[in-house]
C-alpha cells in the first residue's frame, strides 16, 4: 500500500513495487483495447464487407462518427462517475469487457444500424478508460510524481499498442483481418488480470479527483468541499483548452484511417491490413521515447513549447502525405504521428491537472475536455469521407493539415503556459479564493 507524508502543500506517496508493476501492465494490455477497432475498423468494412455490402468511405466515416458522438457524449459523466466512486478497478473492468463483447459481435453482424450500434456500446465503455488511468494513477503517485508517471504509462501505452500491431500485422497475412478481434479478446483478459495488480486500498480517492492537501483536510474537519462544476466553466483556459483539444483530434484522428484507406485500393484487401500494423507499430515505437520525455522534461521546458510541437508536427503530417502514394513512403510519413501523438498523448492529462489543482474535479474536467477532443475526433471521420469520396485523398490530407495549423496559432496566440497555474476555486462560503492567473514556470 501507498504511504503518503506531506511536504508543504503537495502529497509525497510511495507506492508499493506491485502498484506500480500494476500501473506498467494495465497501459500495456489496455492500450489496444481502449480504443476498439480503431483503423482496423475501417479496414474491415470496407475490405471484408466492401461496397456489395454497402460499405465504402463515407459510410464507413458515417459509422465511425456516430460510434464517436456516443463516447462524446460518455465522456463528462465518465469523468464525473470517476471522482465520486472508489469502485475505479470494477469500472476500468466492465468497461473493458464491454468494448471487447461489442467487438467481437461485428463479424456476425452486417446491418448498418447493427454496427453503428455496436460500435457505439465500444465507444461509451472506451470513455471510461482516460479519466480511470488517470485517476488511478493519481490516486496512486501523487501529484509530486504524477507528470512523471504519466509519461510512464504513455510509454507503457504506446509500446502494447505497437505490440499488438506487430502481433494483428504478422497473423493478418495468415488468418485475415478477423485476427485483431481474437487478440482484442486476449489483451481485455489480460488487462482485468493487470488491473488486479493495483490494490484497491493503494488508490486515495481524495487525491485521484484532485485535491490537494489542504483541501483533503478541509474536507475531513467538514469546512470545505470540492469546487462544484462550475468551476468549469469560470475557467476560460480550460475552456480554451477543450477547443485545441478538438482542433487536434479533428485534424489528426481521420488521418491514420484515411491512409488505411487508401493503402487499402492500393496494395489490395489482403496486404491492407499488414500495412496499417506497420503504420502503426511505426508510429507507437517513436511513441514511447516521446512520451517518456515529455513526462520527464514537462516541467523543466513547459507544456507550451511540447504542445506547439505537436500542433506543428501534425500539419506537416498532413502535407506529406499529398507528395507520393508509395505505400512504404506513406508508412515512413506515420513516424511523424510519434512525435505529435506521443506528446498531446502524455501531455493532455498533465495540463488538465494544471488547469483543475485542487479544486477536486480533476476526472470530470478530464471528461469535459475529452467531451471536446471526441467530437473532433468523431467529426473527423466524416469530414475526412466527404472529401475523399468526392475530392480525393489528396485534398483531404490538406484540409486536415489546415486545421492543425489553426491549432497551433491558436496556442500560440491565446493559450498561457499552464506549469504553475492557480485555478479558481469556491469554498463552502461561494467565495472566491484563488485567481484565475497562469504563473511562470
């Protein structure tokens, strides 16, 4: 179990080895069940089921985004559920064996409205996973340790996520792309297994929903209670925030699935779904240094300068991927989502943490933002199918390569550095006692 001992106004824990061994496994197996299919989803439908079925870009953008807009709309409660249960390892477990059993049904089904169903029950239970991973981690490490840590379980995150390519890339080319659904199946075992790890009584609760000491013991002696929601909204930088999160998802979530599109004409149904592991598994090794990095320099450099990285490296992404249709050319083009992904992945809960410090609604801002980067990401699916379908692949790697320029002038512009910030909090009285004020690293 965690001991915790106080050094001013921050927790110090030390976590016991099988936490933390529990923290490293969970990211690792969980990683590819968290999202669901993913791009494997688009490779199937329109590989597999094809256009005889009625399944082709737009369609399968169609599917994508409704499965998106119904996680979007999980994920506020998903974070509000996440700060006010203790029961974080029996939710991190449904929901895993929710998004694997909505998985697993799709190839006996081929109902458009039976897919979208499906794929919609993976998309709510997938809302759970961030704001749990991240709370549990919290609740574990502390705040003193936490940007650290996160960096850990990214690295942990992107190296299941390149194994698993490896693994659905290499079988692929013997079994078909049916092999990602019996190793989702697998890994989902695997992570309930990983999630035993941790034990329940090493998860402080208080400090998972981000309060700090002060407030911890405020509110054991009764005279203060967690900011109420409104503090979300007061907040205009974690307003900002949720804005640049769907600007980055908008832009970057289509662009993977549309190069497994594209791959897909290409290099034909049965090499389509080896290439898009080796996009992937490409990406998530560059992923796991990246992540290591940010979680260990985030405070030395600042969110802001990692966080316009990723802005940049995303639009350039984009513009690449308009020079040649080479299918190993497009794949070295994907090293790049490392860099980008690696950094907003490892970054997003960190500067939510910054924005939300002790006013004890850490998993539900978490939520909120994600709500946000949701519907980026489900709009992305569609936006990115339209064009296609009637531009070409080319116009639409531009379109997304524009809006992640948006982004960047946006942070650039308008976004403070967050190390330091001071959020508004409101005690039991309803006054104000902190300002709204970033503070300098």
């Amino acid at each position: 179990m965690s001991e915790p001992h106080v050094t001013g106004d921050d927790v110090v824990r030390t976590p016991s080895a099988r936490s933390l061994r529990g923290l490293d496994a969970l990211n690792f197996f969980l990683a590819d069940v968290r999202d669901g299919l993913g791009p494997y989803l688009a490779i199937y439908l329109i590989a597999v089921r094809g256009p005889d079925q009625g399944w082709n870009e737009a369609t399968t953008g169609l599917v994508m985004t409704i499965a998106g807009i119904a996680g979007l709309i999980a994920q506020t409660p998903a974070g509000a559920l996440i700060d006010r249960t203790s029961s974080k390892r029996a939710i991190v477990i449904a929901g895993a064996i929710a998004v694997t059993v909505s998985c697993l049904i799709l190839p006996f089904i081929s109902n458009f409205y039976l897919v979208a169903a499906t794929q919609s029950v993976a998309g709510i239970a997938g809302a759970i996973f961030p704001p749990a991973l991240a709370a549990i981690t919290l609740g574990v490490v502390g705040p003193k340790l936490f940007s650290k840590r996160i960096g850990r379980n990214e690295g942990f995150n992107h190296a299941g996520n390149a194994t698993s390519a490896a693994i659905a890339g290499g079988t692929a080319y013997f079994f078909g792309p049916i092999v990602v659904f019996w190793l989702m199946a697998v890994l989902a075992a695997l992570s309930i297994g990983a999630m035993l790890m941790v034990p329940a009584d090493a998860i402080d609760d208080d400090l998972a929903r981000g309060l700090d000491q002060t407030q911890v013991q405020a509110k054991e002696a009764g005279e203060d209670e967690p900011s109420g929601l409104s503090i979300l909204f007061k907040n205009k930088y974690l307003m900002l925030f949720a804005v640049l999160a769907a600007l980055f998802h908008l832009s970057n979530a289509a662009m993977l699935t549309s190069v497994g599109q594209l791959l897909t004409k290409l290099s034909g149904k049965d090499n389509a779904t080896s290439l898009i592991a080796i996009c992937i598994v490409a990406a998530q090794f560059v992923m796991v240094p990246v992540a290591v990095f940010v979680g260990a320099k985030a405070d030395a450099i600042g969110r802001k300068p990692m966080f316009l990285a990723a802005f940049g490296v995303l639009a350039i992404r984009g513009v690449l991927y308009t020079v040649s249709d080479i299918p190993f050319y497009l794949v070295g083009v994907q090293l790049l989502d490392g860099i980008g992904a690696g950094i907003y992945g490892a970054l997003f809960p960190i500067v939510v943490a910054d924005l939300t410090r002790g006013t004890g609604r850490f998993n539900v801002s978490q939520g909120a933002v994600a709500t946000a980067q949701s519907l980026g990401a489900a709009l992305s699916a569609t936006l990115a199918g339209v064009i296609i379908v009637s531009a070409g692949y080319s116009t639409a790697f531009l379109v997304l390569a524009g809006i992640a320029a948006l982004g960047f002038a946006l942070y650039l512009f308008a976004m403070p550095e967050t190390y330091g910030y001071e959020p508004e909090r409101t005690g039991s009285a309803g006054g104000s006692r902190d300002s709204v004020t970033p503070v300098a690293a």
